[in-house]
C-alpha cells in the first residue's frame, strides 16, 4: 500500500510524540512511502510530513479489508468516520513498517549538480524527521525490534520513533521484554529508568500504556508519606488525562490483566520506608494493602520507576569513552548497569533493588540526536510562525540552541533555548 503523493510542501510536522497511535492495528511490512516530486526550485523551507489526522489506524484497518477491524476502530472511538483518510502523518507509517528506501533515492532533476539542489527526497526534511527515518536502516534498531517480533509487548517496537537516543536503553528493554514474555514469569515486570534529568525516562514511560493500549497509572512519589499516601494516590500526568481512581482502585480494577504503573520520582519520597509496601506484589505478583484482606492478581503489572540516581555517574562514565560522541557499544552499556546498581541499592536498599528486573541508564545525547531533539522542539514550539521564516533563519536557531543549551539538562535546556532564540528570529521575518 503506498502513502497518497504529496506534492505541497509543509512548513511544519507534528512533533513525534504525537503520532503514535494509541493501539496497535496489524502490522503491514509492504508499506512504501511514496517521494516527493521534483520542485523547479530550490525549497525554501524544510519539506516535512503533510498532515491531516496524526493517527492512521482507521486507514490502516480499512486496507486490511476486514469489517471487524475497522468496527473495532470505530467502537473504540480512535476515528470517526467523518475522519479525513489522508495524508497522514509519514512518521507513524514508518512506525508501522513503511519502506523508507525511496527517500534516499536522488530525485533525478537536471540540474543536480548544483549545490543548492537537493540530492534526495530526505535533504529536503527537517533534523528530526531525518533523524526518525534513519532509525528504520539502523542496524541496532532492527536487530534490537526482531526480539519482539513474537512477543506480547511488540507494539513497543513503534517506540523507537517516539524519543530521541536512548537506543541501548531501549535494546536492553526489549532483550528483558522478550525473555520476561517467554519464560511466562509468574511475577511482574519491575523496572528503574535512572540517569540525568531531561533525557527521556518519563516520556518513555509514559508511551508504555498508549503503545499497548493499556490503562496507566503515574503516581507523583514525591509528595509521599506513607504507604497510605501510595495506595490512596491519584494519577498525575502531563502527557495523558489521569485515572480518576486511586492506585488501589486501579489495581483492583486491573486484576489479572496487563496495565502500568508509573512511579515518577521514586527515590524522592520523603519517607523510604513507602517503598516496602511493595516488596510483597514485585516479588509474587499479589498485592495486599491491608491486614486480613485479600490479595489481588498483579502478576501482569509492568512497574516503571524513574529516578536521577546515577546521573553523576553517568556524566563521568560517558566522559571517559574513547568515542563519547557516538552511541555507546553493547560492552559499554553493559558495564555502565554494573556500575549503576551499587548505586541504586544504596539509594533504595538491597531488598528493594532484588526485586527489581533491570536497571536501564539513560545517557547523553550525541550531536545528531541534540540536532534532532531541537529542530523537534522548534516545529512544536513555533506553531504557524515557521511558516514565514526560511530555511536559513530555522537552521540557525537549531544550531544556536546546541551551542546555548546546557548538556546535563538535556531535552529541557534545548527548548528553553530555542524558545529563547525563537524569539530573536522573529525580527527577521
């Protein structure tokens, strides 16, 4: 099936982390997107994703020409059928399998050998779409995705084009998936995102429960007392609506089936003693929140905890790379987790830590990925004002904002400094 052409430049895309869609329709590996045609002239802004709607499960349930899949669609309310069938967002076609390969063929103008013609349909996009579609080639990425080909948590594989970097994080979570999804482990999946601030640990846990199409609940450790206060918290977050039960109404109303819980900020909590509360439903899979009550089913619960533990460590490990500027190997990834957990269990203690599946570190970006996360921020935070600015303004903000923002704060740093350079261009217009 092939995207429909486009021949009009977009002047924005919707950011990435928008164009997921909620659930996980079959999978089409023969999707191709189509390239643009040739322009006579030169772009004068970047070509991106023409948009309608940024999710393409109702196009996709109608090629599967099955009535029970496009009902299903409907029914769960992600498309209506006034919906718009196209275009959709490129992005969340590649997502899905989309073959890129014609994107990197040269577009074949005549007057190619000049310098300010692009050479293929891909020079003409901007750092971060380049940077999602170069994903679909990486050879870590595919090697990383085929581990979850047959496993239970395969609509996690769409993740890779949700976040910037992270690529050995996300390779580990998929090796710890797919073994936890064979061995049919009768206990729950318990995982630490740790490292600096900035770097992706919410955001990826936020995308578990819409990537699933599972309910989540996030729990805010931070203003945390008790045990109580944990069972009895409601579920905050800024990238979906909350639940509007508590934690334990949650689990209860889960039993047995597969959801998320989120503890943001877990080693945050003002009393460490909250956490023994859970020692009993990580390590059995059952959960008691009183004396003389029954225990419920857990067992199918994926616990994710993020935390800035480690960050220090993670800063001084990456420095002592012999290539700090590219993405680390295996090897590497592999010691910087033995060095990590030493300092976990001693944040949050050995009986907390041995109940826990894996610890995955997030780390600094690279200089493509920085590229990327800033032109994102750009086309997000700009709105309709990137429309009347060329391309030379745009690259020079991204650009500024790398060289303004400050590395250990990671993603943060670079919005708040395209926000700040955003600004100043303005009076170019």
């Amino acid at each position: 099936m092939n995207s429909p052409p486009n021949g009009r430049r977009s002047h924005f895309r919707v950011s990435s982390r928008l164009s997921e869609p909620p659930s996980s329709p079959q999978s089409f590996q023969e999707v191709s997107v189509t390239e643009p045609r040739v322009h006579d002239t030169p772009p004068t802004r970047p070509l991106s994703c023409s948009i309608t709607t940024p999710k393409p499960s109702l196009m996709f349930a109608i090629a599967s020409d099955n009535v029970q899949q496009v009902r299903q669609v409907l029914e769960r309310g992600e498309a209506s059928p006034n919906d718009n069938a196209g275009p959709q967002s490129a992005l969340a076609f590649v997502a899905f399998g989309a073959d890129t390969s014609s994107l990197h063929k040269e577009l074949g103008s005549p007057r190619t050998s000049d310098a300010k013609y692009p050479a293929s349909a891909l020079d003409q996009v901007d750092p971060a779409t380049r940077y999602y579609i170069s994903r679909t080639d990486a050879f870590l990425i595919r090697s990383s995705s085929t581990l979850m080909r047959r496993s239970s948590f395969r609509p996690l594989a769409r993740i890779r084009f949700g976040i910037v970097g992270q690529d050995r994080a996300l390779e580990q979570l998929f090796r710890v998936l797919s073994i936890h999804d064979n061995q049919k482990a009768p206990t729950p999946i318990v995982m630490l995102l740790c490292g600096p601030s900035g770097h992706g640990k919410s955001l990826l846990a936020q995308k578990f429960g819409p990537l699933l199409d599972v309910p989540t609940h996030t729990v805010n450790m931070t203003t945390l007392r008790s045990a109580y206060d944990l069972w009895q918290s409601y579920s905050m977050s800024s990238y979906q609506d909350g639940s509007p039960c508590t934690l334990i109404e949650f689990l209860i109303n889960n039993e047995g089936k597969r959801c998320v819980v989120v503890l943001d900020e877990i080693e945050k909590t003002q009393d460490p003693s909250v956490l023994w509360s859970l020692l009993l439903p990580w390590e059995l899979g059952r959960c008691s929140f009183e004396a003389n009550t029954m225990n419920i089913d857990v067992h199918n619960t994926v616990w994710l905890g993020t935390s800035n533990i480690g960050q220090d460590l993670v800063f001084e490990y990456h420095g002592s790379l012999k290539h700090p500027d590219k993405v680390m190997s295996r090897e590497e990834y592999v010691k910087l987790m033995s060095l990590m957990r030493p300092r976990v269990s001693e944040r949050l203690g050995s009986s907390i830590l041995s109940r826990v599946t894996t610890i995955l570190p997030f780390v600094p970006f690279t200089l493509d990925e920085t590229r990327a996360i800033a032109s994102e921020a750009l086309q997000s935070i700009s709105g309709d004002v990137i429309k009347d600015m060329s391309s030379e303004v745009l690259t020079s903000v991204v650009e500024g904002a790398i060289l303004g923002s400050i590395p250990s704060e990671g993603a943060r740093s670079l919005y708040r400094a395209v926000s700040n350079l955003l600004v100043d261009a303005m009076d170019l217009v």
